[in-house]
C-alpha cells in the first residue's frame, strides 16, 4: 500500500485534499499530519475519520526530531506538504513564527525525506521516480501586478509581506534539493482560495460569519485590490493531477480564472445572502466599512495556469457565482462548525474531541 505523508491536511486546504486522496484511492495510505493550531480542525474530516486507509497524526513539522522518527517509522512513499501559516495579518505580526513553520519546517521534512529515500548520497532522479515531495505554495510569491498582465511559472519573485516571504523561501529550498541532491521534487503557486471548512479569519468567511449576524464587514482601503479566486474543491483536483502526473523538478500555476476586486466580492456576497437570508436587496451593503488598508498590501494577482491546462489537462470546474453561492450554503448549515471555530474555545475543543483519542 503506497503510504501518502500529507501536511496540513486538518486545514482548509488540506482537509479538501486528504478527504478526496482517501475517497478516490483505497489503495493508498493516507497519513494526515497536523498540529491543530486554531486553523487545523478535524471536524473537517469527520466523514472519514473510521475509513481504513487514513490515519491522523498530531505533530509539529518544526520538531526535527519527531519529523525524522515519523520517517523512520513509516517510511513514506511521497509528501504533499501543504502545512503553512498563512494569514498576512498575523505575518506582519508575527513574523518569526511563519520564518519557523514555513521556511524551517519545510526544511525539516526535505531532510527527513532525503534520508529515507536516498540516505545521505543524491541519486539519479530516474532511479528515485517512486517517490515525490509535492510543496504546495502561493501566487503571493510574486509579488504584486498593475492593471494588466498574469503571474506565469517564470515570474520572477517579489514577496512583499513576511508570509509571501516565508512561503517564496521554502520555495527555493525545495529547488536547491532538486538541483543539489536530485530529490524528486514538484511545486504548485496557487491563487485565493474559497469554499467550506475556511477558517473565518480570511475575507469571503469573515464576510459571510458578520453578515450573519449583522455585523460590520470591514474592508481595505477602498476594496480595489483584485485577487483571483479558485473554488478549493478546484484545487484539491489539481493537485491530485499535479501529484500524478506533473514532470519531477517542474512547477506549475493553478488558478480560476476569476479576477474580482474585493469591493466587488463583497457586494456579490452581500446580494447572495439577501436571497438566503430573506433581507431587503442592499440590506446587507449597508454593513459595508472601510478600514485603513494592510502595510505593504499588494494591489492585484493574476494567475496564468495555461501551462497545467496545456500538459495535464486540469481546468477549473466552477464560475465564481456558482462557488460563492455554494460556499453560502455550506456555512448557513453548520452552524455549529462556525460556532466552534468562532467562540474561542475551539483549542479546548479540539483537545476534549481528539487529542485524547
């Protein structure tokens, strides 16, 4: 049974790509590693919890020691790492702890990695095909785009926030094993995700959570910045055809084709929940609040994904209406999950529900 090391995987992004790993190959080992920070939430993967290939394992990936024991014990086949601090927010905060679980991190799992599948000699890439460390990373990396043009695999790197930083540093470590030790590696920059399970810090679930309850929906700047958005469902596919197929050393961009202003997501959102909610038309609008804008906020991304079209044949399913629309959906019935993760307890939750398992 091939045995499948994935990262993060109680996340938002990561809990989308282990549900559909489980479901879609019985014959592989899912092994889902996770710390439970107050983003990781295995309510998120309650629905195949009892299934007899998956396993959760509580760990941190900026412990090496316990990183190289998991290794050594399991002896994974491959990695999809997608374990990341995320929230540019928190970033600007905190720096020094996207620096430990981005950059140090990642480092800790291409070492073990190169211990177990090749030991302290580089291998010819052709005799290592079996194996892969698939890094999923952002379009943030690239720093920020004026009114025309896409972020293509050869855009060069211009992080402007100590995440995009972070993340455009463990980037380049995965490469330098690539070239210096052969590890068998890929690399994916995808563009903002959206759909069920996101934890309510970020802008389409904040939005979604304040509008429930009335609450202001605040906004940077004047909304202008544009983000192109990609349904998190869409992702996990591409990730899926990425892992199986992709050309080891390569790199591809994975985007929606969905460039919206902020502003405009909002007003989208807000016109959504009117008709789910039953309010006025422009009742929700009005809870629309301006705030001072992000230090070193980027004002727009684009994401060229043709390369991943043209060689691998993945596209994205949904148009945005129709993904919003159905991200709505998803909050307005669990309630309870948006409760948890919203209270302040879901920490002691988490302990009381699993850790004690």
């Amino acid at each position: 049974m091939k045995k499948i090391l994935i990262t993060g995987g109680a996340g938002f992004i990561g809990s989308h790509v282990v549900r559909l790993f489980v479901n879609k190959y019985p014959d592989y080992k899912i092994f889902n590693l996770d710390k439970l920070t107050y983003a990781g939430n295995l309510e998120n993967l309650k629905d195949i919890e009892s299934k007899s290939n998956y396993k959760f394992v509580k760990g941190d990936i900026t412990d090496a020691h316990f990183i190289n024991n998991l290794f050594q014990e399991e002896k994974f086949d491959s990695v999809i790492h997608l374990a990341a601090e995320s929230h540019v927010d928190r970033s600007i905060s905190n720096p020094l702890e996207f620096v430990q679980t981005n950059v140090i991190g990642t480092v800790n799992l291409l070492n073990a990695a190169k211990e177990i599948w090749m030991g302290n000699i580089g291998l010819p890439t052709s005799d290592i095909r079996p194996h892969l460390f698939y890094h999923v990373s952002t379009d943030e990396v690239y720093g920020s785009l004026g009114d025309e043009g896409l972020f293509t695999e050869e855009t060069s790197y211009d992080p402007h926030s100590p995440y995009s930083a972070s993340k455009a540093a463990s980037d380049h470590f995965v490469r330098a094993y690539f070239d210096t030790y052969n590890l068998p590696v890929v690399i994916s920059n995808c563009s903002n995700n959206y759909g069920p399970n996101h934890f309510p810090e970020k802008l389409i679930p904040l939005c979604i959570h304040n509008i429930k309850n009335n609450k202001p929906l605040p906004i940077y700047g004047k909304g202008e910045n544009v983000r192109d958005w990609l349904f998190v469902e869409d992702h996990a596919n591409a990730i899926d055809v990425i892992f199986h197929n992709a050309k080891l050393g390569s790199t591809y961009n994975i985007g929606g084709h969905n460039e919206w202003t902020n502003i405009d997501v909002i007003r989208l959102l807000c016109k959504i929940m009117d008709k789910k909610l039953g309010r006025a038309e422009g009742e929700n609008e009005k809870l629309i609040t301006f705030v001072k804008d992000r230090a070193g906020h980027d004002l727009r991304y684009a994401i060229d994904s043709t390369k991943l079209q043209n060689e691998l044949g993945w596209k994205p399913s949904l148009q945005f209406e129709e993904g919003l629309a159905k991200t709505v959906d998803w909050y307005l019935a669990n309630e309870e999950w948006l409760t948890q993760v919203t209270s302040g307890n879901y920490q002691k939750y988490y302990e009381q529900q699993y850790v004690a398992r």
